[in-house]
C-alpha cells in the first residue's frame, strides 16, 4: 500500500471515532479506550486489502517461531525507570521488550506494514512522548522492519476539536518525515 492509501485509511478511522465516541474523548477518556475504539475503525479498510490489524500485539515471527519482539535503545535514550533492573551500567544498548499499540501486518508473516503509537494531547508526560518516538525509530530502521510508522496525537478534553481532532508524524526507514 502506499502512504497515502495509508494516511486516507487513518484520518477516516479518526473521523469515525470523532463521531462515534466523541464523549470518550470529550471526557478525556484513558488512552487504551480510545486505542481499542480507533483499532475497530481501521480494522475493515486494511482487512480489505488483506491485512491484519491488531492492538497491543507483542510477538513476531522469527526463524519459524514466536518470539516476544524487542528493540535496541541506545542506553542514553532512556530514563532511568525505563532500564530494565539488573541492566549492567557498561551496556550502551539495552534491549526492551516492546508492545506496539497499533499494528497492520500479516500474522504469522514478516509482512509488517504499519506501526502506530498513540498519545492523548492532555498527556504531558514528555518522556512516553519521546520513549514512543524512539520505539518508532527503531520499529521502522530495526530488525521488526515496519514499512511506516507513526504517532498519533489525539486531542482529548479541553482540546477536544472534532474539526482537527489529531496530529501525526510519520516515520519511515529509521527517521521522521
């Protein structure tokens, strides 16, 4: 698929939610409600192109089996309640066991097409911010090969906006667009 494909498929999805369930996030609703709400909306356009779509999906197909997936972080990217305890000081990467929010691929394939973290804008919490980021960095220019990623930011609350309801940033092959 190309990105644009893409970008339609997303923005419809978030226009759906905006309408479907805008009291979740009139309300400022949790960030794994509204996730679980936009997995719904995109699920149908991608599956008719073939695709899976699965939230908070934590395993990958390797060497024919299954296997947790886990990313490189280069040690100085992370805070410290982000370093996995007994993590020898010397190491300059720490491999981190990670769960996308969002995914769109091919189970039981290494067909990874999409990978998608989401932020409500009421979370202030600079460091997910920047720890979903570096995931998307990695998920994009790492062993997980993901063609695209991005974050998206949901406005929730008293940021509520149902004319611009999100802001996104892409990432492909290791880097923002």
């Amino acid at each position: 698929m190309k990105h644009n494909e893409i970008e339609a498929i997303i923005d419809n999805a978030i226009k759906e939610l905006v309408v479907k369930d805008s009291q979740i996030l009139l309300n400022d609703g949790s960030e794994n409600n509204i996730e679980g709400n936009l997995y719904k909306y995109l699920s149908q356009p991608f599956n008719e192109h073939g695709l899976d779509v699965d939230n908070q999906y934590s395993t990958m197909i390797e060497n024919n089996q299954c296997v947790t997936k886990k990313i490189n972080i280069l040690r100085d990217n992370l805070t410290e309640d982000q370093i996995p305890k007994n993590t020898a000081n010397i190491e300059d990467y720490i491999l981190k066991k990670v769960t996308p929010d969002i995914i769109v691929h091919k189970r039981n394939t290494n067909l990874n097409l999409l990978v998608l973290e989401l932020k409500k804008s009421t979370n202030k919490n600079k460091a997910a911010k920047n720890y979903d980021k570096i995931k998307l960095v990695e998920y994009t220019r790492g062993y997980l090969h993901y063609e695209y990623g991005a974050l998206i930011e949901i406005k929730c609350g008293k940021d509520f906006d149902k004319n611009d309801p999100y802001t996104i940033e892409w990432y492909i092959e290791g880097g923002k667009i």
